[in-house]
C-alpha cells in the first residue's frame, strides 16, 4: 500500500518534533528535580537560599527551560515563514510575561522582607499601597521591550502615553496629591499612632492615619480630622517620644522680702527638688527685682514614664514651695503671673 504524499512530508518531522520535545522536557525535569533536592537541602541548613524568592527563582527557569523545548521542537514542523514568526512572537510573550511575573514576586517579597525586619511597620503599608503602581510599571517596562522585539515603532506609542499622561495627570491632580502626602507620611514618619501632637491649636493623640486626612483624639475627647497637606504644611510638635516635661515656674515675691530670706528660699527649693520622685533639678534664681516685686524663677524637669502621674508631682513641688515661703516667714506679691509649662497637664 503506497504511502500518501502528506504523510510523507508530515509524519517525519511530527516524530522528530515529538522527540525533541520528550527528550527535552525529560531533561529538564530530571535537571531542575535534583536543584529543587539541593535548595531543600540548603533551606535544612539555613542557608541564605532558603526563602521564598530562590523557589520563586527556580520555578520560573524551570518554566523558560521548558519553554524553550517546546519552541526548539515545534520549529522542526514545517510551519512556514509565517507560522515561525507567530511561533517566536508566541514565544517571546510567554517569556516576557513569565520574566514580568518574576520581577514583580521578587522586588515586592524582597522589599516586604526587608522592612519587616527593620519592624517598620508603617513602611510596609506604605509598600502595599504602591503595590498596584510597582506591579503596573514592570507590565508597562515588559509590553515595551516585548513590542521593540517585535519591530514596532514606539515613537507614536511613547508619544500617545505622555499625551495620555497629561491628560490622566490634570484630572487625578489632587488625588495625586493626597497619595503622595499619604506616602511622606508613612515613610517619613513625622508621627505614628498613639502620639500625642500639637497642631495649631489643637492638643491630641494620633489615633487613624488615612490616604486624605489624619485622625486625632483631643484631650477633651473630641475626634479631630485634619487633611494631610494641612498636617505637612504647617510646623507640626511632636511629643510622641518625649522623655521628660520642662517646667518653668515663676513666684513674685514680696517687695519687703530681705535678701538673706530670698536666697535661704532658693537654697530651700533646690532641695526641695531633690524629694521629688523622678525629677531633675535644673535652676531656682532670683532674676529680677520690679517695682511690683521680687521675680524668682524655678526650672525643672519631671520624667513622663514614671508610675506617677505628672499632676501630682507637680503638686507635691507647689505645695512644697507653699510651705518654704511660710516656714521662712516670705509673703508673695498681690499679682501673680501663672506659672508657665512646656505640655498640657495630661500629656503624660
């Protein structure tokens, strides 16, 4: 029985073809089975090739090894001019897309690693929210190179992007802007939630931080929302990481008061200070002297971690002071300036 011309001119090549294609992915899957054994090996030993990321790495070359078998063996068929370019444009976008993929795992797992262990915890939501926009530009970076192998012209291409680009700019100006405030404020930190912040003349704690405004609790218990442009374009006092609280008091005394009791009533106040738990003395002078009085000032510093409260060490300095001038027989001045402080009496 005579042979048809089509099988003569086909079957040939479909045997070498298949060949090819047995053999090869043979090879490659015995080659890539035994470094997937060596990786678990290494990962046993905690080596640095035990993560996620040379897995990921290892199973995209598995991928493009295969890949390129099955091109290799189709380009034995006898598919024509044409049917090998469609073979190789195939060929080249399943490898740019597997390539894109890869980039994308990588850099973001890479990135989260990293800031996890560094514990910043705010700069790892703000690698989530670029998240989109990273993913975005490794497929725009891989379309580009895909279509420049292919012998496109990206001149009207990249032209008709930067049109779309202004367009797309001036309508998403402001949400545009409120994202990349969002981002300063996750990566640059200015403050965290739970600080306590001063903002013009607001007094609260952080307690929301979101893409357009920021939330804080105020010492009356009122929720205050304010914008983030506002927040960072304004001088913005951050108590969040204050270790101790500033005091400065001032007392007028008497006009009448001798001076040996004036200075007998610094001598008492320094060691007053030293009784006081958690404070640090820092100066008690006799700094002016007024037609309305003697003007004493008294600086000191209260720490804010200190099991007990601010408020009652202040009053326990006060009070202290109010026995000093009695025991030292010191009358104060009819008008009295209120004492000044760095915070309000809650802030720690």
């Amino acid at each position: 029985m005579a042979r048809s011309p089509l099988n003569a001119i086909v079957l040939p090549p479909l045997l070498s073809a298949s060949l090819h294609l047995v053999i090869g992915l043979g090879l490659v899957a015995l080659i890539f089975a035994l470094l997937r054994s060596l990786l678990s090996r290494l990962a046993a030993r905690g080596t640095p090739w035990s993560g996620e990321s040379p897995r990921l790495l290892l199973q995209t070359l598995a991928r493009i090894a295969a890949l390129l078998v099955v091109t290799l063996a189709l380009e034995v068929l006898p598919l024509g001019s044409t049917g090998l370019r469609l073979l190789q444009a195939l060929s080249q976008l399943v490898l740019v897309v597997l390539l894109v993929r890869l980039a994308n795992r990588l850099v973001l797992r890479v990135l989260h690693t990293t800031l996890s262990r560094l514990g910043e915890t705010l700069a790892i939501q703000g690698l989530q929210a670029l998240g989109p926009m990273i993913r975005g530009l490794f497929w725009l970076l891989g379309a580009l190179v895909f279509l420049q192998n292919q012998g496109v012209q990206l001149t009207a291409v990249l032209g008709a992007l930067a049109g779309a680009g202004i367009g797309i700019g001036f309508a998403l100006q402001g949400p545009a802007r409120d994202f990349l405030t969002y981002l300063t404020i996750l990566f640059d930190q200015p403050f965290v939630i739970g600080d306590l912040i001063r903002f013009d003349d607001v007094w609260g704690r952080v307690i929301q931080v979101g893409l357009r405004s920021t939330h804080l609790r105020s010492l009356d218990g009122e929720r205050v929302v304010i914008t983030n442009g506002d927040l960072l374009a304004k001088t913005l006092r951050n108590y969040g990481d204050l270790s101790e609280k500033r005091i400065l008091t001032r007392l007028v005394l008497a006009r009448s008061t001798p001076a040996a009791a004036a200075q007998a009533l610094t001598a008492a106040i320094e060691a007053l200070m030293a009784h006081v738990p958690a404070a640090r003395f820092e100066r008690c002078h006799l700094l002016e002297l007024t037609p309305a009085g003697l003007v004493l000032e008294l600086v000191y510093f209260l720490a804010v971690d200190h099991p007990q409260p601010l408020q009652a060490r202040q009053q326990q300095v006060n009070v202290g002071i109010l026995d000093t001038l009695a025991s030292l027989g010191i009358a104060m001045a009819d008008h009295q300036p209120v004492a000044t402080v760095e915070l309000p009496c809650d802030a720690g």
